[in-house]
C-alpha cells in the first residue's frame, strides 16, 4: 500500500509545481508571442508595401558534394524547392488588420496582468 502512496505523493507534489500565476497567465503569454509576431510581419509588409509569401515549386533531386556521414564523393541530395516572392497587398485592409491585432494584443495584456493580481 505504501508503495503506492509515495508515487501519487509525488504526482499530487509535481501538480502544485506551478504557481497560479504562471498556470494563469502560461496560455495567454503564448498567444501574445503569436499576435506579436503577426504584428511584425504586417507592420514589415505595410513598410515594405507587399508580402514575402514562400512558394514551394515541388521536390527536385540534386546530386551534392559530400555526405552526411561524409565529405567526399556524391551523394543523393533532395531540395524541396521552395522560393519566396512578393505578394501585392490592400493596404487598407493590412491596416486594419494590424490594428485588430494590436487590440487583441491589449486584451491579451490586460488578461495577464489579471493574473498577477491577488
């Protein structure tokens, strides 16, 4: 009986590990590196007046110096072949994209600092 006791002892332990802070805020903090990131990219493509889309123009096969387990001879290389070009944009609906994001960001913030409250 004791033998069971002390491993749900531990899992019970390993479950108060986070603090209610971080429990609280962990899920919040992860969308908000994502908006972020949206947010850079649509305000890099608003400066730029386009965006950078990468296309994959399918799988070629290369012949490449060198081998992973060597670096003499040829060896059998693939490339998936992916390129990257600009996109035009709608300026006026990348701004208004930017600016839905920048809201969810605050929310997103605001949410987190709701966290660290008692």
């Amino acid at each position: 009986m004791s033998r069971l006791l002390i491993p749900l002892a531990l899992l019970a332990l390993s479950a108060c590990d986070q603090d209610p802070v971080t429990r609280c805020a962990g899920p919040q903090m992860r969308e908000l590196r994502n908006v972020e990131s949206l947010i850079a990219e649509s305000r890099a493509a608003l400066d730029r007046g386009y965006h950078i889309e990468r296309v994959d123009s399918g799988a070629r096969v290369n012949f490449c110096l060198g081998g992973a387990r060597s670096n003499v001879g040829l060896s059998y290389c693939t490339d998936p072949g992916s390129t990257r070009r600009p996109v035009a944009i709608d300026t006026a609906a990348e701004r208004r994209k930017l600016a839905s994001l920048e809201a969810q960001r605050d929310v997103l913030m605001a949410r987190i600092d709701a966290c660290g409250r008692p």
